[in-house]
C-alpha cells in the first residue's frame, strides 16, 4: 500500500531477508518500527545545543539539517529498525572501542543493505561518529564524508519515546555500574 509521497511499504519477504542479513551479521536485537512512529521533537535538539560536549562536531548539530527537515526525512522511509546493544562496564577505553566495533558493524551492515538494492538504507549510530581521533567541526571538513553518520539524537530523535513504544528498556543512569542500553537506526524502503 502507498504510503507519504507515495512510499510503498516493503513485501514481507523483503522484510524476512533483512532479518536475515542482520542475523547473518551478527543483530540479534533488534525491532521494526514504522518510521511515521519515530519521535522527533525540538527539546532534543536543545539538549544537544546545551548540555552535549560534542556539539558542533562534524556529524553533530548544528551541521545537520532543522528539526522539521528531520521529520520528513523520517516520513520518507516505510521501514525502520531499531538495534539495542547493551554493556556494563566503567572502563572508559573499553566502552569506546565496544561502540567504535559497533559503528563499524552498522556501517557494514547499511552498505550490505544498500547493495541488496535498497538504495535509501541510511543508518544512525548507536553513538556519535567516532571514525577519527579528532573530530573535525563541520561538514565541509570532515574526514570520512562518505563514512561518517549521525545519532538519533543527532537528527532530533525522542530516544526514549521511540524505543519504549517497542518495549525496549531505557532509563536516566546514575553511574557506569549500571547497564547501558544504546541504540542505532537502520532506515530503508
Ligand atoms: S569521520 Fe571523523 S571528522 Fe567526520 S564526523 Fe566522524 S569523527 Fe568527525
């Protein structure tokens, strides 16, 4: 059936060879949502202008488009995925190379993807871009433009909102002792 725009919602057989693209690459976790019940709101792109140390960073507000500009990107999808990756440890280093092998992971995954044909597949990073060393601070500078992907929360995403509408656990963490729950999205039609 058509969607916004047209956008035809993906046969259920595309759908089942997704899963198993993600299975054969290692997703266990992971949830479709219809992206019209993506939660994007203007107070997340406050919080990442006031509060986040990686503002101005090159796949990080304000070098990414407005928060209406984020709504209709979203409704121009039919499908989306949320993948959950979860960690307990206060090991600074440990955390940061666990979620560098993840964006490594989803690259790879968006790009097999893509090369099944699905020529939208555009992924979220379950945290931000973390290519190089020293992030550059815009677009124009950046150093893996073809690489580099934004967050959720980049693009406005009510994180909290979207993944508990799937039954996903996500809370406010006090300290590292506690279980993170990080999460990326994969958009395709
Ligand atoms: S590729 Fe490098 S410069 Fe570009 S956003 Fe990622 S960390 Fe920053």
């Amino acid at each position: 059936m058509a969607g916004y725009k047209g956008i035809m919602a993906l046969a259920e057989e595309d759908r089942s060879g997704l899963q198993e693209t993600f299975g054969k690459q290692g997703f266990r976790d992971f949830h479709w949502i219809d992206p019209t019940e993506i939660v994007v709101s203007q107070w997340v792109r406050l919080k990442c202008e006031f509060g986040c140390v990686d503002y101005g960073k090159a796949a990080c507000p304000p070098n990414l488009p407005s928060i209406s500009e984020c709504q209709e990107f979203f409704r121009e999808y039919s499908d989306a995925w949320v993948f959950r990756f979860t960690k307990k440890s206060d090991d600074t280093q440990q955390n940061k190379d666990w979620m560098k092998k993840i964006e490594t992971n989803l690259l790879s995954l968006e790009r097999e993807v893509f090369l099944k044909g699905h020529v939208k597949a555009f992924v979220l990073l379950a945290s931000n871009c973390s290519l190089c060393a020293d992030c550059a601070d815009n677009r124009e500078s950046c150093n893996h433009k073809r690489l580099a992907r934004p967050t959720p929360e980049g693009l406005g995403v009510d994180v909290f909102a979207t993944v508990s509408k799937l039954g996903f656990p996500i809370r406010v963490l006090k300290d590292h002792s506690e279980e993170m729950n990080r999460y990326a999205i994969l958009l395709v039609q």
